[in-house]
C-alpha cells in the first residue's frame, strides 16, 4: 500500500459537502463493503488561496485531487482546460510513462493568469511472467485480430461517455479482499511473448466472490453476454470528472449500462474469463486518457483543510 503526505500551499477550511472524505491511511485488507465515513456539513467560509493545492505529490500512475487559486475561471492542465467545481475542485492523473513534469495554468477573468509547474516522481515497475494465452480466448492471431477491433470500440465508446457522478469525491474501498497477484505497471510476459505493461491491479479470490463498487458511480459498459478475448465478461462504471474503473475477467455481472451504482453495492463476481491464468479481479483506472494505480487511489490522503 502506497501513501503521501499532503502538500497543502495554503490554509483554507473545508467546504461544504456530503459526501465522504478520503482518510489518512487504508489497511491492508480492509472490509470490502464497508463505505468511507460521511464529511461534516457543517458550513464554514473559506479563506483566500493565493496558490493551488494538491492533495497528493504527483507520481506515475497517481492520481490528484487539486484545487485552483481563489477566483480562477479556467485551469489548464499541459494547456487542455479542465472541469472544476464550484469550490475550485479538480482531478488530475499520471499515466504509467508520464513525463516528470507538468504544467497547469489557472487563468482570472481580469486577463491574469498563474502558471505552477508540478515535478512528477517515477513509478518503480515490475517484471511478471504469466502463464497465460497471449491472444487471450482467441484461439489464433487472425480470429484475435478480427475480434478485437470491435472489442475496442466498446470501450472507447465507454469511457468517452460522460456522466454526472460525485463518486470521484470519495474515498475509495478495495472492491473485493484478497491477496494483490499482479502490479499496475508491471512488463507482463505471456507464455514466453513481451506482451504490454500490466494496467490495473490484480487481486486474487475464489471464483464466484461478489465485488462491490469501489465508489458511486454509473455503469457505462456491461459485457454480461459477451466474453471478451483479454477483459472477458468486462464491467466499467464512470465516477464522474472523467476517471473510471474497469473490472475485468468477472464470471457474472449484477448491473446493467445506464445503473447508478452506490459505493459498497455489489455488482459482480469475480470469475477467470478471457486472458486469465486463474479466477482474479483485474482493476484498471483511467483519468481520461491515463492510466492509474488503484492502489494509489485507495490510500491517497485529502486532508480535511482542503479536501473535497
């Protein structure tokens, strides 16, 4: 389990919220449905921020919570505007082979413009063999070939659906208990072939296990019938500001594409569909376009003088 101190560049007091605050330190193993405390509502005046504030030091794979200077209508991340929230809120994440820097810019609407440059620490990645078919459950090159294009175009129409979810506001819970068998970012090797790094978190448990929703949210892609050749039976659930979660290799889904899905509710089996050595949950994360560790998002820290 990863965890970071916070970098607070300013002292605010909370804003008012609902839902539930991130935590200072995940266990091990902890209860699989058991949802993260509820936030005070207690409401409270915020104080002037000069700077932004992140809650996070920025890391491959990692994912951000920040917040804007006081006033800033717009905040560009490497010079593509992102969403905020009323309170100035938003997410950024750090795909596997991110650069070590990056820029983001909040612009006022007097024309000012505050420009902070974010150091981003390399990931320590892995190497894994994989007793594993390369092509998954095509049984050859060309029936892979001909599966996967359409394959693909399902979860690109997924994850480019936006939905209005708060469940990025929350702090994360492991979907199902188990033992941690593969490592985001790790160089995977199957049956001998270099095959990509490995995008999720593997964790391992008996075929049949429920796993619950990591976070509220809502299914945009539910492969219930469908067995995809490397995902299988895949489920991927939108929480909202652009991040994601994928659930791969699932003997059964629970859900449907359209549910709302609440944090701790259980929405499906874990199973060794597709390109799986044995029955596993494979958890992947993308904050649009990256990639993220899960393990960095279940132990992140947002503190409670800045936090969403």
């Amino acid at each position: 389990m990863i965890a970071f101190a916070a970098l607070a560049t300013c002292t605010a007091t909370p804003p008012q919220a609902s839902t539930p605050a991130r935590s200072a330190s995940v266990p091990v193993e902890p209860p699989a449905i058991t949802p993260a405390p509820a936030r005070s509502t207690t409401a409270q005046v915020e104080s002037m921020r000069p700077d932004f504030w992140f809650s996070t030091p920025a890391i491959q794979g990692g994912l951000v919570t920040a917040r804007a200077p006081s006033g800033a209508r717009a905040v560009l991340f490497n010079g593509a505007e992102l969403p905020l929230t009323a309170e100035g809120f938003f997410l950024i994440g750090f795909d596997r082979d991110a650069e070590n820097s990056a820029s983001l810019v909040a612009l006022f609407s007097d024309g000012q413009r505050k420009e902070h440059y974010l150091p981003v620490a390399p990931g320590n990645w892995k190497i894994e063999h994989v007793a594993a078919n390369p092509t998954g459950g095509a049984k050859t090159t060309e029936e892979f070939q001909a599966r996967r294009g359409p394959e693909l175009a399902r979860i690109n129409a997924a994850r480019a659906t936006r939905v209005a979810s708060d469940g990025w506001r929350q702090n994360f819970i492991r979907p199902v208990a188990g033992r941690i068998s593969g490592l985001f970012g790790a160089q995977r090797i199957y049956n001998g072939t270099p095959g990509s790094y490995h995008s999720g978190m593997d964790i391992a448990a008996a075929a049949g296990t429920p796993f619950v929703a990591p976070a509220d949210g809502v299914v945009t892609l539910a492969a219930a019938e469908d067995v995809f050749t490397l995902e299988g039976h895949l489920l991927m659930i939108d929480h909202g500001m652009g991040l994601n979660s994928a659930f791969l290799h699932c003997s059964e889904l629970l859900v449907r594409e359209g549910d709302v899905v609440k944090q701790g509710q259980v929405i499906g089996k874990v199973g060794a569909t597709g390109r799986a050595s044995g029955p596993h949950l494979h958890w992947g994360m993308k904050w649009n376009s990256a990639r993220i560790d899960p393990r960095l998002v279940i132990s992140a820290v947002s503190p409670s003088g800045n936090g969403p």
